[in-house]
C-alpha cells in the first residue's frame, strides 16, 4: 500500500506541475470509467485570468472500460480590449480506462480524446487533442471517498480572430496540466475542485450526481 502511494505521489506531483498550458472546460473527473448504463449530471464554474465560464456535464459509461461526457455553457472572455465578449462553449471527450486499483493496479490511468470550442467574436476557439489521466482514490474516515487526480492534455488549437478588420487564423500545438481532486458523497453527490495550468490559469469547482 505504501509502494503505491508512492509511485502516484511521484507521478502526480512530478509529471504534471510546471506546465503553462490547458483548457477551458477542464477535467472535472478521474481515471476512472463509468460502468454502462451508469451517468451523472454536473454544474460547475470556472474562473480565469481573463474570463469566466459557467457549464453543464453529461457523463456516461458506453462500454466495459469506455465513457465518455459532454460538456456546454456560457464563457465570458475578456481579453478583447474594448469591451467583453461573451459566447457559447462546447466540448467533450472520450475516454479508455488502462488500469485499475480495483483489480489491484497501484493507481487507475486513462487514456482519451477531447475537443473543444468557444464560440466568442473576437477570438473564436476550437481544440482537439489526446489526454492522460491518473488518479487513485483513498477512504476517509467519514467513509465518503477522495480521488485527486491529474491530466496532461496535447492539442492542437486554432484561434479565429478580427485584426484591423481582417479575419487571421493560428493555430497552435498546446500542453497543458490539470490536477484537482473529486470527493464522493454517499447520496450519490459529488463535490470538484480543480486547478489548470494554462496559457489562461484558472480554478473550476462543481457538483454532479451520480446515478447507478
């Protein structure tokens, strides 16, 4: 038990801080999938160097090993200059489950795809990419359950935006870091706290219900 906890120590506090890149809706789960059939509902706020985003989550277990969530709120980005702006965003992403502390695995490690898209004026935003995901759940003595967790993301990322009246494109190969950590409820309730490392740094927190 130790020896585990040793490795995830290592690996969760030396691969993921000091990157300087991540995105908006976050990761807001762990390595873990959802067993088929099983879903929760979430609401969450994010607050970032230059906007805020308020979204909800749908997550789903799809297969043995497999779930995947979709993820759509409102972002207030405010970095444009004259005035703010204030837009759609989407995303979403699919998830793999490698290993698994349930069948004796030191920690649970993922692997998925992600995309997302912002839809303000000035710029617009669309990013797709590849995560890895570990985390490893411990037992309080209140018998809810706490899982930190962290992601490292590499997308690419392309920005539309207006410059001298002239609509320019770039497009970027990002990595980001994300670690936060998930506290189950027995209800069925459970609380997020997360923080990204990112070309905007931010905090997200929320709460989804989980229904077996």
């Amino acid at each position: 038990m130790k020896k585990s906890f040793l490795v995830f120590l290592i690996l969760f506090f030396g691969v993921f801080p000091g990157l300087s890149y991540a995105q908006f809706l976050g990761q807001l789960n762990t390595a873990k999938t959802f067993e088929p059939g099983e879903f929760n509902l979430g609401a969450y706020l994010g607050v970032y160097e230059e906007a805020i985003s308020t979204f909800g989550q749908f997550r789903l277990g799809i297969s043995n090993h497999f779930d995947m969530g979709v993820k759509v709120g409102v972002l207030d980005f405010q970095s444009t200059g004259e005035r703010d702006e204030v837009g759609i965003i989407v995303g979403g992403d699919l998830k793999y489950n490698l290993l698994n502390t349930e069948v004796n695995d030191p920690f649970d490690l993922s692997l998925g795809l992600s995309w997302e898209h912002a839809d303000v004026k000035n710029p617009t935003r669309f990013a797709g990419g590849v995560n890895m995901i570990i985390s490893k759940g411990f037992v309080m003595e209140s018998g809810n359950l706490l899982s930190p967790y962290g992601r490292l993301n590499i997308r690419a990322e392309r920005k539309t935006f207006k410059l001298s009246g002239k609509e320019r494109t770039d497009t970027d190969l990002e990595v980001g870091a994300t670690v936060g950590a998930v506290l189950q409820a027995r209800e069925g309730w459970h609380f997020v706290g997360e923080f990204q490392m990112d070309e905007h740094y931010g905090f997200l927190l929320g709460l989804s219900y989980h229904i077996y």
